[in-house]
C-alpha cells in the first residue's frame, strides 16, 4: 500500500495518510521499529511511502517509493 507522511516524530513513529479510493484520507500509525526497517534516517510530511502491514493490520515497514524504469 501507499501513502504520504502526515507526522513524523523524533521518537521515529509518524503518520501515514492512505491513497486509493477505498481507503483514501484514512490515517494509520507506525512505530520506530516500523520505521527501523527502513534503513532510513528520516522521513518528512509530504513524502510518498509505501509500507507493509502484518495480519493484524499494524504497519511492519515503511519505505520511500521510488520509480522504476
């Protein structure tokens, strides 16, 4: 799934505000170890993500999109 970066915290934990038109505008919360997976040393509002969730519905990995060509 995709989404933007709404919050990003200093604790490494943020917000994700989802794409697509069933889940479009909803948000949905990371947690560092989420962020950890990334390798990423920083995330700021505005930048696309794409990121994993478990069988729960919590996110496990966040990543930055990229394009490929």
């Amino acid at each position: 799934m995709q989404g933007t970066i709404a919050t990003f915290n200093e604790d490494r934990s943020g917000v994700i505000v989802l794409d697509g038109t069933d889940n479009a505008g909803r948000r949905i919360a990371f947690d560092a170890a989420a962020f950890d997976v990334s390798g990423l040393r920083l995330l700021r509002p505005g930048q696309r993500v794409a990121f994993e969730c478990d069988e729960a519905g919590a996110v496990v990995a966040v990543r930055i999109v990229t394009m490929h060509a």
